[in-house]
C-alpha cells in the first residue's frame, strides 16, 4: 500500500463494519450522508440488496433494539487500494459469533465525509 491508501486505510477502519455504528446511522438522515444515492450491496447470502431496503433495516434494527452485540465481533487482515480520485477500496474479514466473512466496501470522499458507493459480503468457508 501507498503512504496515502495507508492513511486513508485508517480512516476508513473506523466506519467499518458498515451500517453496525448507531452513531453513524442512526437516522434517515445519516444514512442519506453516509451513502451515495445509488447505493446498493450484495450481501453474504449473494442477495442483492437496494437503498431503500438497507435503510429500513438498518433503522428497525436500531429503533427495535435488534441490533446484534457486535462487542463480540472482531475485523482484521484488512487492506486499502485507491481505484480513482477519492475513490477506495477497502478489504477486511469480519468474525461474528457464528461465521467469517470476507468484506469489500467501496468508499468515495465527499465535502462532508467519507460515503459508501457499494458494499458486499463473502462467507469464508
């Protein structure tokens, strides 16, 4: 990694893993500030999912209080590489209490922060 894809690798550590941060996302509006508008991800299942779909569940789980315990989850191996201007990469495997995932998260720096572009989810095996 660069000097640069390495500083960003450490600000980007910080907002992973995604959609998991009440304070991050806790509302529609952070959530809209969080994404570009044509967010969209596959998840680990292979589904795809929209936006609009994240956000709701994202919200519910929150205003639910079903948000998993994710004191017990741990991210590691993680690794940057920038694909544009302002435009990263971002890797890491993701250990919850029952299965490893391999993430990718691409993120864009924008005026007010960083946004998610697209996200997905691999279960290692």
């Amino acid at each position: 990694m660069t000097k640069n894809e390495l500083k960003v690798l450490e600000e980007l550590k910080k907002q992973e893993p995604i959609f998991h941060q009440e304070e991050l996302c806790d509302t529609e509006e952070k959530l809209e500030k969080y994404c570009v508008p044509d967010y969209w991800e596959v998840g680990a299942s292979g589904k795809v999912y929209d936006k609009k779909l994240i956000f709701t569940t994202v919200l519910d789980r929150f205003r639910n209080g079903t948000e998993p315990d994710t004191s017990k989850w741990s991210a590691s191996d993680f690794a940057c590489r920038q694909l544009a201007d302002d435009t990263y990469l971002l890797t890491y495997r993701l250990t919850q209490e029952d299965r490893d995932t391999r993430r990718s998260t691409i993120w864009k720096r924008a005026r007010d922060g960083w946004q998610v572009v697209y996200h997905q989810g691999t279960v290692i095996e």
